[in-house]
C-alpha cells in the first residue's frame, strides 16, 4: 500500500511507494506506464508462499491471448484504414488500361502490389480472427464443459496455442499496421493520416506480457514436451483428421495438398526439434521462432480451410449472403497460394538449426 494502514485499518504513515517517472513512450500514449519506486516499502505476501510465480501466470495466460486480440485489434483497424485510403487516392492508371476512365486516374486498389498489400493484411486478420474463435471455444468449453475430457481437451489446446495467439497475432498486426502504412504512401507517414499510430501502437503487444521470443520459447520449451506431447495432440489430431477426410477430388483439393504439406512439415520440425533439444537445449532457442511461426501459419492454414468448406456449402445452398462467403474463399485462396509457402521458409530454417547463429564471435558484434 502507498500508506502503512493503521490498527483500525485507516491509512497511516508513507510506505516509501512513489512514481519515479511517467515513460515517454513510441504509442500507447493514451496509456500512462511509469516506473515505480519502493524505498523500503513493507509489502503483504499474496497466497502461499513458494506459489507466487503459478499465481502470477493464471493473470499472465489471460493476459497473453488479450495482447493477441489486442493485436489483432489494431491490425484490423489497419486493414480498414488502408482499404478505405486505396479505393479513395487516385494515382497512375491500371496496367491494363484505365479501369476509371471517368476519373482524372484510377484509385491505387487497381495497382496488383497495392492489392498484395491490402490481401496480405485481409488474410492475416481473418486467419487470426478464425483461429482466436476456436481458441475461444476452448476457453468456453474448458469451463463449461459436463465432459471432464472435454474440458481436458480443451485446456491442453489452450496451453499450447496461448504462445501462439500472442506472438503471431502480435507479429502479423504490426506487419499489418506497416503495410497500412505503406498502402497510405508519403501520407501514412505524416501524422495527420492516422496509420502510423497504428504501426507505434501495435509494436509494444510484441514486447509486453513476455516478449515473442519468449513466447516460442514457452511453445517449444514448455508446450512441446508437456504430459509425452499429449497438448500437441489436441491440435494435431483435428488437423490430420480434417486433411484426411478431405482430401478428395474437387474445388478444395489444392487447398488441402498445401495444408497436408505444411503440416507435414510441422511434424518433422516436431519431431526434428525434440530429438535435438534433448542433447543441446540451444537447439531449442535457435529454432523456437521458426517453429511458432510454422505452427501459426498450420492453424491459419486449417482455419482457412474449414471456412472455405462452409462457404462452399453455402453458397452452393444459395445463401443471400454470396458476397461474404465468396470473399471468404478468395482471401482463403490467397493465403494458401501467397502466404502458407512461407512454411517452407520456416521449416528450412528449423532444419538449418544453431549452426549459423552461433558461429560469429560475440566480440564480432
Ligand atoms: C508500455 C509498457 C507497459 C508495460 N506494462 C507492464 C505491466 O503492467 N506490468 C509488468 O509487470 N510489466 C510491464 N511491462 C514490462 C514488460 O512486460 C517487459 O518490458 C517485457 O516483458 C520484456 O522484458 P524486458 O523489458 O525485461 O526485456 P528483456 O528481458 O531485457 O529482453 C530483451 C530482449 O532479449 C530477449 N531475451 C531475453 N531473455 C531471453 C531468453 N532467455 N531467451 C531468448 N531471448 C531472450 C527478449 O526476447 C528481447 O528481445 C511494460 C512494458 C512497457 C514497455
């Protein structure tokens, strides 16, 4: 307490607690953080003592998933801004010839790179707002479940996609925020525009509540290993089911050989990962980014595909709403052509392992 209570309980003397400072921060400014002193403050131990670092982490895994949406908040606040900005800036003329004759130039959406831009943030959102819904489930069935192993379930899927939500959703919204602001041109990075707030405000959800490299740390550290792999299982089992009972000729079928590779891949580095950690744990760090990421872009992947199922069904029923299911099989479409390869990219990197992360002297730095 800021003052020692007294024995009827009011407050009494100072107990040394003062704010040294309030942070000049890069965003979040609507938020004050400051640094706070304790000159020889007395404090109150909470709960029982030797249990404070578990007490801790039931507020720190809220938390985790809360900075993800937070993330995937801003990210999406992004993609709004810059969808918005290039369907009203006028600026050169398509490739293929005016699309706009009426106009004095066409608005830049025309433009194929401004169109990477503004699908790689649409994909990003929506793959993350699929993926924290099925997270959410799980938080939903973990405590309301009748089904002891329901709720089993669902808590295991929870442990290990908490590392998950955070870092990648983190990740993905201030690659969002940045192409926002790219899509806005010299006018993103004025100010005025608004976006590059977005970029300086989703920056700290990488850094707070455990930075995201000691989120894949927790993922491959903590997660991988937990109960002989059973958290793992609670993810890879409705993954291998769905590519298997998919897998069959028609519209989804390129979709679902993408998504059987990268998992595929997922499983090796599984397994690679594990078998190297255990003779040389920093086998483990080198490949703990590569690894959440490749994780991340599994469950997008997964996601993806399951919404495009039901789109599918969907507009093949003759849903009213064509224009949001056939936007949804196009962003999927996208992912799975321009975004999911990067697995490979991953998966490569976690192959290479220390090696080369490791060769250059520290004094070389
Ligand atoms: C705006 C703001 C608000 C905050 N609010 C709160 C709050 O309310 N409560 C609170 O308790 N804290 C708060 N924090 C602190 C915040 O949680 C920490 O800054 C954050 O967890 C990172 O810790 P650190 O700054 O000590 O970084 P460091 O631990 O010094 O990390 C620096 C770099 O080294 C890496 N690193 C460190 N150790 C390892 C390792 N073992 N393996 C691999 N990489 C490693 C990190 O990933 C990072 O890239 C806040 C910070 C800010 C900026």
């Amino acid at each position: 307490p800021k003052y020692l209570p007294r024995e009827d309980g009011t407050p009494g003397q100072s107990n040394g607690v003062a704010c040294a400072a309030i942070e000049h921060k890069m965003g979040l400014k609507a938020s004050a953080t400051c640094q706070m002193n304790f000159d020889d403050s007395i404090g109150w131990i909470v709960g029982e003592p030797g249990k404070g670092m578990a007490a801790m982490f039931t507020m720190m895994n809220t938390e985790r998933v809360s900075v993800g949406i937070q993330g995937l908040g801003v990210g999406e606040a992004a993609y709004q801004a810059a969808a918005w900005y290039a369907k009203d800036r006028i600026q050169g003329r398509a490739l293929s010839g005016p699309k706009y004759p009426d106009q004095a130039a066409d608005p830049i959406i025309v433009h194929p790179d401004v169109r990477r831009m503004l699908m790689t943030m649409r994909a990003y959102n929506e793959g993350c707002r699929a993926l924290s819904a099925w997270v959410s489930r799980a938080l939903d069935a973990e405590k309301h479940s009748p089904e002891p192993e329901v709720r089993q379930r669902a808590s295991d899927f929870i442990a290990l996609m908490t590392p998950v939500v955070k870092a990648l959703f983190t990740d993905l919204a201030f690659d969002s925020a940045n192409l926002a602001v790219q899509c806005y041109g010299g006018h993103g990075y004025i100010r005025e525009s608004g976006v590059e707030q977005y970029a300086r405000d989703a920056r700290i959800t990488m850094i707070y509540e455990g930075t995201n490299g000691v989120q894949a740390l927790d993922l491959v550290g903590r997660k991988l290993g937990a109960h002989m792999g059973r958290y793992l299982r609670s993810f890879f089992h409705p993954v291998s089911a769905f590519i298997e009972e998919n897998n069959v000729d028609g519209p989804m079928k390129p979709m679902i050989e993408a998504l059987g590779k990268a998992f595929g891949a997922l499983q090796l580095s599984t397994a690679t990962v594990a078998q190297r950690a255990l003779k040389d744990p920093e086998e483990a760090g080198a490949a703990s980014a590569d690894y959440l990421r490749l994780m991340g872009l599994v469950a997008m992947g997964y996601c993806f595909a399951k919404a495009t199922k039901i789109a599918g069904l969907q507009l093949f029923f003759g849903s009213e709403d064509k224009r949001f299911y056939d936007a949804k099989i196009k962003t999927a479409t996208f992912f799975f052509e321009r975004i999911l390869p990067q697995a490979t990219a991953s998966f490569l990197a976690i192959k290479a392992g220390k090696k080369s992360l490791m060769a250059l002297e520290d004094d070389v730095f």
